[in-house]
C-alpha cells in the first residue's frame, strides 16, 4: 500500500463521527493533565518556600533554608547597605517590588524541582562559610534585576548593569584601557583634556564614529580586523593594503557603526554612571530614570548634581588612582622571597653526605 | 678556601653560565626593540604590550634554569666523586656547604647583573607613549629574587641525599595520582590546585616567580 493511500485512510478515520466525539475527550484529558502536573508543581513550590527562612533588609529579601540562615543574614544587611548607597530610594519606593534572593546549595547547577520562580536564585557552593566572596556575586545578580528598569537609550549606552562598589576604587583594567586604547580621544582624555574624556565615553553622541573617535591609522587598524567580505573586497585591500584612508572611512562609515568600537570599554561608562549615582544621593537614580530621552552628559549632570565636567575630573583622578603595579616587587614579596632562600639555604647547611 | 671553591664551581658551570648570562642580556633587548612608540597607532601599542607580557614568561623561566643547572653543577662533582674531595678538606660539614652554597650565589650575579645592564640600556633605548613607563630596576630585583630562591630550593635537594630527592618526587607522584583517583571517582575534589596556590601565590616559596614580568608597562 502506498503511503498515499495511508494518508488518505487516515484523514478520512479523523473525519469520521468517531473520532470527532474522541476530540472533546482527548482535549479534556490533556487539560485534567495539566491542571493536575501545576497542582504538583504548585504544591512544590509551597514546601520548597515554606523550607526556607526569610530574611529582611529594607527591600531585600533573602530566602535561604536554616543552614544557610545565618549567611543570608550578614549578606542581606551588607548586601541592601550597598545597594541603597548605590541606588538610593529608587529601590525602596512601594512601587518597586522587593528584591528578592534565594540562595540553594550547589557548586553551580540549576536550582532545585520546586524552587520559586519569581526570586533571583543564587548558588552557594557546599563548604562556603564566607560572606566574602557570596556579597559581591549576590549584589551583581540584583544589579541585573534593578537593570530592568532601565529606559532604553541607558540601556544602549551602558550595555550592562551598575556594579555597587565604591567608585573611588575602580578596577585596573580601566586604566589599561585608557592608555592603550587605540583612539587619539583616549591618550588625550589620559593627559587630563576633559572634552576627549567626554567623548571618549560616548557622553557627546558622534556624528561618525570612525571620523570622531579614531584616526587613519586606527581606521585602518579596525579594518584589518574585520571580515574580509567578497563584496567590498576591493575596498577593504585598498584600505589594508595601501593604507588609502578614504577606503577605510567608507567601510566604516555609520554613526552607529557596528565595526566602530568605542573608544573606551563599557566598564568606563559604568564607572561614570556609578559615581554620578553614589555623588548624588538617595534621589540619584530616580533623576536618572526620569531623564530619560535628554543627552546622556545631562542626564549624568541631573544624577550626580555636579557639572559634569567635576564628574569627569573626579572619574579620572579614580581612573588614574588605579594605576596597577606591572613589576610587583613589594616589601612583602621581597623579603618573603629572601626568607624561603635563606630557609632552603639552611636546609644545604644542614645536609649529609653520610647517607645514600 | 672560598676562591678556591668559587674558582672550581666557574670551571664546572662557565659554559653555561655564559649562555645563561647571554640570555639574560638578549630578552631584554630582544624584547624592547630599539625604537620610537610615541609616533605609532594606539593597536600597535596594545599589541606591543601583549607581545611584551608573552616574552616576559622567559625571565622567570630563566631564573629557575639558571638556579637548576648552579645548583647542579656545584653539588653533581660531589656526588659522582663520592664526597672524597669534601672529606679531605679539613672544614666541618656545615661550612663546606656554606662555601659551596655562596660560590654558587656569587655566580648566580652574573647572569642578574646582565640582566640589569641590558634592561636599563633597552629602557634608554626606546620612546613611550604617555602613560606607559619602563621598570629596569624593578625587574632585574624580582629577577634576582627569582634566581636566589630557584638556587637554594634546588641546592637543597641538590645537596642532600637521593632519599631527599625521592621523598620529594613521592609526593609529587602521591598528588598527581590521588587527583587522577579523585577526578577517576568524580568527586569534584581537587587536591592539586590547593597545594599549587600555597606555593605559587604569596607567601608561598615560589610567590616570586608568579604575576606579570613587564620591562614596559603602564
């Protein structure tokens, strides 16, 4: 029989009296089904809850079972001290939901069948006892959760949430950017020119990226990076391989280019979106957000209540401050090191010859 | 007495001291490349920087070859000789070792000294961007602390008893195979990263060798 004819048998069977009064029983069933698998996964989710013991910190809260209590306890009250310094009153309006965390025991899997769906789940390595390590993972899952109430232009720029550790001490990382960057705004942002700061950072939106935040040979430089497409082969070698600048221009062009980095990480602008929060108060982020649609230099100015030049200055003075240590021999190193080869030096004297 | 024995452990290890020495000069060099950076596009000196970090694995590199073959080459004699030389000499045990111990550390300022030499000549040598900055002090220091603790922990094994060296090889052995067992039974332990920390992170005896090794940095 040809698998013709096996269709045909079947459509006329499903179109049968039969099998249209098996419809509504099949269609009943399945929903029995799944009424009965939400009454199971429902009354899970009330006994995973109801294992676990709540603790408060203003808007935080933070579910975590007895074992655990303890640690929940330390986190929710350095955790909320730093979100709020960060964030201020935004996070503790009544309009704003709790943040809510639940910390279960895993070295990093998926939480457990039951556990709640609405919190923000947070593994806790079996033998962690430290807080340490726990405050800054919980507050960047929350900071992703605050993230949420971006507006889209903020979200655009910053690409990524508000980390809540003091400004003053920012990561090397950024100063190494700074003085590496590939774009002319950089090393002249570095030297102290605040305008390049500035639109280094993105506050100042360019008219062509690739013209305004690079020169020729940064151009040429992102080029050779990119995809050597078949259709603009002859423009990319004309950049690449003759260094004719118009070329790379060409294939740059845009001023939302997606070839046109920007001229410093985006750890830069959060550095400058935090400090602008943490400088202006409890109603910083609140400004922030109610700004929304204006230029990203005022809105920093209306969040920090400093001009943004002061904003700049204090940025780069942490940038600058950061300055990591390349060859680190400190006191510490040195005289550790001196001390393990005068040790094994003791062990030579201390040697035999008398035995094989 | 320690001319004598500083004469004697040149004769031994000269040949590759001087290469040792030679390479201490040449990385330096080598790796600055005489030149003008000021003048160059912002890739090109982040690509420098990177090219700059991969060489400088070889200074620590260097510094442990260098403390493995002194520390060799002052105690193997010995060992192949059945210690008859040492027990000749009319020194106590602890200040024939001293002796060997020093003449080994005195020669080991050869290879730092050119170290030194050749990094302040390629910091001389080249023109920075703002921002960068060259550390020839600094590197030939950790240099030297490197090469110091390389020569005494392996002149201690050196100097020893074989049972010395095969107690230290038994546990290398007993780690190696009880991580395999570990990882064998998936437990999730680790034994070996612990025991890697302790030595190489500060204060660890080899905290010296770990970290960036930069003649040019930021």
């Amino acid at each position: 029989m040809s698998s013709r004819v096996v269709l045909a048998l079947a459509c006329a069977l499903a179109a049968s009296p039969a099998a249209a009064q098996n419809l509504p029983r099949l269609e009943k069933m399945w929903k029995d089904a799944a009424k009965a698998s939400a009454r199971v996964d429902s009354s899970a989710r009330v006994s995973a809850r109801s294992d676990l013991d709540t603790v408060r910190a203003g808007n935080l809260v933070v579910l975590a079972s007895s074992s655990l209590a303890p640690l929940a306890q330390q986190i929710a009250s350095a955790g909320w001290e730093r979100l709020q310094g960060t964030f201020g009153n935004q996070i503790l309006a009544s309009r704003h939901r709790p943040l809510i965390a639940a910390f279960y025991q895993s070295q990093n899997g998926p939480p457990p069948y039951g556990f709640p769906p609405d919190v923000t789940p947070i593994p806790v390595a079996p033998g962690a006892v430290g807080a340490r390590m726990l405050v800054p993972q919980t507050l960047m899952l929350l900071g992703d959760v605050v993230r949420k109430d971006f507006d889209s232009q903020l979200e655009h720029w910053l690409r990524g949430g508000v980390r809540t550790d003091p400004a003053e001490h920012p990561s090397p990382e950024l100063f190494e950017d700074l003085v590496t960057s590939p774009s002319p705004l950089a090393r002249a942002c570095f030297v102290g020119g605040l305008d390049a700061c500035g639109s280094a950072l993105g506050l100042v939106a360019p008219r062509d990226a690739a013209t305004e935040w690079y020169d020729a040979p940064g151009r040429r430089a992102l080029v050779r990076n990119l995809f050597r497409d078949s259709r603009d082969a002859a423009t990319f070698d004309a950049c690449v391989e003759r260094a004719i600048d118009a070329a790379c221009v060409s294939l740059l062009r845009g001023r939302d280019s997606v070839y046109v980095s920007p001229p410093l990480i985006f750890a830069s602008r959060e550095l400058v979106v935090r400090m602008a929060l943490q400088m202006g108060g409890p109603e910083a982020f609140h400004r922030l957000l109610a700004s929304a649609g204006k230029p990203m230099g005022y809105r920093l100015e209306l969040t920090s209540g400093v001009t943004l030049d002061s904003l700049l200055l204090r940025w780069h003075q942490a940038v600058v401050s950061s300055r990591p240590m390349p060859v680190d021999v400190t006191a510490d190193i040195g005289w550790v090191a001196l001390g393990w080869g005068l040790a094994f030096g003791g062990l030579v004297l201390g040697s035999s010859r008398w035995r094989s | 007495m320690f001319r004598t024995i500083l004469f004697m452990q040149w004769t031994w290890a000269r040949n590759l001291l001087l290469v040792g020495t030679l390479a201490a000069f040449a990385i330096p060099v080598v790796s600055a490349h005489t030149g003008d950076l000021t003048s160059v596009a912002g890739f090109t000196v982040r690509t420098y920087l990177e090219n700059l970090q991969t060489i400088g694995t070889a200074y620590p590199i260097l510094a442990g070859v260098l403390g493995l073959l002194l520390a060799m080459t002052a105690w193997g004699p010995d060992h192949r000789g059945r210690h008859v030389y040492a027990l000749t000499l009319p020194l106590p045990r602890w200040k024939y070792a001293l002796l060997r111990y020093a003449a080994g550390l005195t020669l080991l300022a050869l290879p730092v000294l050119a170290l030194w030499i050749a990094a302040l000549i390629a910091s001389a040598g080249v023109r920075l961007p703002v921002g960068l900055s060259t550390y020839p002090t600094a590197l030939a220091t950790r240099f030297a602390l490197a090469a110091v603790v390389a020569y005494s922990a392996f002149s201690a094994i050196s100097a020893g008893t074989s049972r010395t060296a095969a107690y230290l090889l038994g546990a290398l052995v007993i780690l190696l195979v009880a991580q395999l067992t570990l990882s064998l039974a998936n437990t999730g332990l680790d034994v070996v990263s612990p025991a890697f920390d302790a030595i190489f992170i500060w204060p660890g005896p080899l905290a010296v060798f770990s970290g960036r090794w930069m003649l040019i940095d930021v």
